[in-house]
C-alpha cells in the first residue's frame, strides 16, 4: 500500500477524451476517517474538460467523512451480489473491505472516465504495479481503434525503463522499451515521478510484459507488470 506518514493514499485519475491526457484531479485520504481534496492537476484538467464532482465543488476544501464517501463506495459491486465472492477473489481478498476493493479494482466504470490507482510514494518499500503502457498509439503508429502492430510485442517480454528528462510534458517521463531498444511507449504519467524516483535510486526493477489485447483500443492493448523487490 502507498502509505506516508501514516496515511494510506490512492488517487483519483481523469482521463480527457478530447486530448486523452490522464490527470490526477485529487486524492482520497484513508487515516482514521476518510478524506478526500483535489489535486494539483485538477485546474489544468478543468481546462481540458473536467468537471469537479458535484459533491465536491469547492477545489480548495478538504472533506471529511467517518464512512467512504458514498460517491466513490457507489462505483464498487454490491456486497450483496451472488457473484461477490469470486469478485473477492479475483482482488484477493478474504472479505469485502471497500477501501481495499476499491485500490485493488480501480472502480471504473463505462459512465465516466474516473479511476482510483494506488502511487508509489515510498521508494525504499516492495514496489508492484499492474498498468497500461502510455502512448503506444504513437509509436505504433496505429489507426487507434486496434492494435495489430502489437503482435511484435507478447506476453512475459521483457521491458526496459529510461528516463526521459528533456520531456516537453513531464519531466519525470520514463521510456518503455523493448528487447531489441525500440520505444513504444511510457510509464503512465500518474507513476512517473514515482519510478523515476526508483531509477535515481538505483533499485532493481524487474519490469515486464503482463498482457496485449490486439481487440482494444490502443490506450488500453498493452498491459505491463513492474516489480521492485525491497
């Protein structure tokens, strides 16, 4: 869990779809109570079509609550669902925990383009996470709507991490690229200060291919898996 100074985190991620910028808009706050404010992203995001949540309209408010904001506990299934325990246990939990659930699954849903993700903020722990690979429509230079050229690339490759400090939009950018030295594409921007951290430190990352679906979209066809041992 990305835990600091006793706090457990998770962010709250927006994608734009005119742009498809991703935009850490705010972050929900688990210590004791649960607290929820936005982010520093959260102004260029309005900027490119974000709306505050509409319980949420003051940008510069922190809000408190003794449950889960019902807003957010309302993107999780029902724990009365017939099928919660195999939802369980694809999350690997042994009980319905909703905070847990709802780091673990990201609570997406095809309504909006909200997700939760877990960041790397201590650089000294274990560091695992699962996630797409930003850009690959670029540099697969790909119609958008499949992703045929990602036959080159299969599950289990591996893949090698570069910095990309001159990078005109995030200058914690970190390159993805193949066996053979190809780029195609980045550490998503929510994780990208977080892994280069990791890289300035010198810590082993063993990262690799976790999944290509050729039948979705390219924001969403290649999947990588990336471990940190401590």
């Amino acid at each position: 869990m990305s835990i600091k100074d006793g706090k457990d985190y998770l962010y709250l991620i927006w994608k734009s779809e005119k742009s498809r910028k991703q935009y850490i808009v705010g972050q929900l706050i688990k210590n004791g109570q649960y607290e929820f404010q936005y982010y520093s992203d959260v102004e260029t995001a309005i900027n490119d079509g974000f709306m505050p949540l509409l319980c949420f309209q003051d940008l510069n408010k922190v809000y408190k609550s003794d449950k889960l904001f019902p807003i957010f506990a309302s993107r999780l299934p029902d724990r009365k669902r017939k099928d919660i325990k195999k939802i369980l246990d694809k999350y690997d939990l042994e009980e319905y925990d909703e905070y847990i659930l709802l780091k673990r699954s990201g609570a997406r849903l095809p309504i909006d383009s909200l997700e939760f993700i877990d960041p790397i903020l201590d650089t000294d722990q274990a560091v695992k996470r699962i996630f797409y690979v930003a850009g690959v429509r670029h540099y697969l230079e790909c119609s958008g709507k499949n992703c045929e050229k990602a036959t080159e690339i299969t599950r289990g490759d591996q893949v090698y991490l570069k910095q990309e400090k001159d990078n005109a939009y995030d200058n914690n950018a970190v390159q993805m690229l193949s066996e053979d030295g190809k780029v195609f594409g980045y550490v998503p921007r929510y994780y990208s200060a977080g892994v280069s951290a990791l890289l300035e430190k010198g810590r082993n990352i063993v990262c690799h291919i976790y999944n290509v679906d050729q039948n979705k979209n390219c924001n969403e066809c290649i999947k990588a898996i990336m471990e940190v041992k401590k």
